[in-house]
C-alpha cells in the first residue's frame, strides 16, 4: 500500500467490518493520516451506535414482556404436544404432593374429613342394603301369604300349641257346644 | 464460559432435551426462558420491528419444538436455533415482501431507525455536526443491512453485532469459511456504496 495517499472506503470499511477473524495489519497511512483515521472512527461510532440501539432496544424491554413471551410461545407448544394429557397428570400430582408438604396439618384434616365421608357413605350404603333386605323381606311374606305356611315356622306352632289347649279345656268346649246349639 | 462450564451447559440441556422427547413438554420453557432474549435480539437486529420481531421469536421456539427430534446433538442448541431463526426470518421477509421490498423498508428507516437508549445517545458529548453525520452513517449502515439477502443479513450480524467467529456463523450457517468470507464481503461492499459520498 501506498503509505501517502488516503484510505479508500473499501479499506476504511474493512477497517471497521473486516471479514475474517484475525484483526488486519494497521495501514501505515492511517497510523500518521488524522483525516483518515477521524473517517475510520466516525464509521466505528455509527456502527457501534447502531449496534448499541438494536442491542438496547431488546434488552430494556420490561421482564413482563419476557414473561409474556415464553408463556405465549409455551402455550402454543403446550398445544402441539401430543403427549400433554399424560404430562399434565404428573404435573398434577406433583403440584399436589408439594402442596402436602407445603401444609401437612392441612393435608392430615383433609384426610379426616375423607375418611368420615367414607365411614359415612359405608353406613349409608349398608342402611340401604337393609331397607333393600327388609324390602325383599316384605315381598316375600307377601309371597309367603298365597302359599300354604311351612309347618316349621315358630309361630305357626304356638298358635297350634294355644288352640289344642283351648280344644282340651271342657268348659270352654261346652260353651261352643252350647252356643251352637 | 469455560471449557468445563460450557460442557456442563451441553450436557445440562442434552438431559432436558432427552426430557422433551420423552414427552415432558414443560421442560422445553427451559430453552424458551434461556435463549428468548439473544434471539429476539438476532431477529429484531435483522428486520428491525419490534412486533414482527417479537412474533418471528415464537415462531422460532415453536419450529425448534415440532423439529426436535430431527435434532441430532451434533452441534450445541443455541446454535441449531439460530439456523432455525435464520430460516424463519428469511421466511418472513419472503412472506412480508413479496415485490416492492427495498422501497418500503427506505421509507420505514426514514427516522433513524429504532430508538437510541440513553446509554447510546450520541448528543452525549460531541459536537452536533458529528452527531448529524454519525446519525446519517448510522442510518445507511441500516439501510445497506435491509438491502442484503437475508442469509447475507444474517451472517453480517451474526460477525458484527453478535462477534460470532467464522467458525461459528459456518456452525449456524452450515457454510463453509470460503463462502462465509465471500457473502461478508459483498456485504461490505454494498456497505461501502451506501457510503460512497463520504469519501
């Protein structure tokens, strides 16, 4: 390079956006050329000035805007997953299992309070077997009465028991004779 | 990073991809929350729109999602994704402009594109002249940026505003030294017509 003339813009431009990694070997004009190198700096500055401006302008943005982002962008990935339902089970039990640990005497009363409706619709539930039973019971002596009685039932048996000793007593026997007369 | 923090890294989110796979699905907000900003910050340097930018980022997440299990390991996440973002920016820009591309986007760069943080204002201690100049260099160097192909975009970003090396742009890229080298100068050269006047 010719060190007395000025740099050109596509030197000046490679001076300030270079196109490899390894930084260039400074010109011997722009170590001593004031002009040039207020050429070079007032490219550098607009650039980092630009850069600066692109970079600032995302990072002031406000945490709700990052919040909001990823939820939204979750939401639709959330959407796409063909596994959710199963993930959103586990998620679940999980928020669960730490809200337990988070507040056991919470945790312990509400299992109380399970276990009573339990204990309360078991008996509930038996009550009505029994009115179930006793139904059934009903239908069957309703059954029972348009059928001759089996002999073996206790009742029956007293009644006979009662009526034979009423046939022995004479007196008695005498009235009905006498009143069918 | 360090070698060994770097290889942690790896191995972290090769177990909280295997996770993913697997079908736990939450676990894949550990990529979103980690990289949604450097993204976001890739694709908004590309276009230059806060909401397509913020809309292209999703994009990218949902794509790498329905993608994974294409996704070998062969090279690290993040860099996977920024070829996925890449490709999704290249498609935005196709879908958004069909025809009249360029005149539009001069029009939008009209107000010296996005807006300065304070920390980057250049009122800050020089002179109002080179305020002005640096303000006009800084909206040709955007303008020669919009006026790239989008893979040309990409990689002139990737080495000037993201300091990826070469090696790394290949890696997001899947091209070679040679052509990387080659779409940088071009890339220059429009650059330096743009800036021609300055001479």
């Amino acid at each position: 390079m010719n060190a007395t003339r000025h740099l050109t813009s596509d030197e000046i431009v490679e001076r300030v956006f270079p196109g490899d990694d390894r930084p260039a070997a400074v010109p011997e004009h722009l170590a001593t050329c004031v002009a040039c190198q207020e050429r070079v700096a007032t490219l550098r500055e607009a650039w980092l000035l630009d850069r600066g401006a692109v970079s600032g302008a995302v990072d002031d943005l406000p945490a709700a805007f990052w919040e909001a982002q990823a939820a939204a962008t979750m939401a639709v990935v959330r959407a796409e997953a063909p596994e959710e339902v199963a993930v959103a089970d586990v998620r679940v039990f999980a928020s669960r299992m730490r809200g337990i640990l988070r507040h056991p005497a919470l945790a312990v009363s509400s299992l109380v309070a399970a276990l009573l409706l339990v204990a309360g619709l078991s008996r509930l539930h038996s009550s009505s077997t029994a009115l179930v039973v006793r139904t059934a019971a009903v239908k069957n002596s309703e059954t029972r009465e348009k059928t001759p009685a089996p002999v073996t039932d206790a009742s029956d048996d007293e009644l006979l028991v009662s009526v034979d000793r009423a046939l022995e007593d004479s007196s008695l026997a005498g009235f009905i004779v006498e009143e069918t007369l | 990073m360090t070698e060994d923090a770097r290889a942690a890294k790896l191995s972290r989110e090769a177990e909280i991809l295997s996770r993913v796979v697997a079908g736990d699905v939450d676990a894949f907000e550990y990529f979103v929350t980690t990289y949604q900003k450097r993204i976001t910050r890739f694709v908004y340097t590309l276009l230059r729109d806060s909401t397509d930018a913020d809309g292209v980022a999703q994009d990218v997440f949902v794509k790498a999602f329905r993608a994974l299990p294409e996704f070998k390991g062969q090279s690290a996440f993040e860099t996977w994704l920024t070829r996925i973002a890449i490709n999704a920016v290249r498609d935005h820009v196709r879908r958004r402009k069909p025809v009249v591309f360029f005149s539009e986007l001069r029009d939008d760069l009209n107000d010296d594109g996005p807006e300065l943080p304070a920390a980057f204002d250049p009122a800050d201690g020089t002179s109002p002249e080179r305020d002005l100049l640096s303000r006009d260099i800084r909206r040709r160097i955007a303008e020669a940026l919009v006026a790239l192909s989008p893979r040309q975009r990409a990689i002139f970003v990737m080495k000037h505003y993201e300091e990826k090396s070469i090696a790394e742009i290949g890696a997001a890229t899947g091209l070679d030294e040679g052509t990387i080298k080659s779409h940088l100068f071009r890339a220059a050269r429009k650059l330096r017509e743009r800036l021609e006047d300055l001479r």
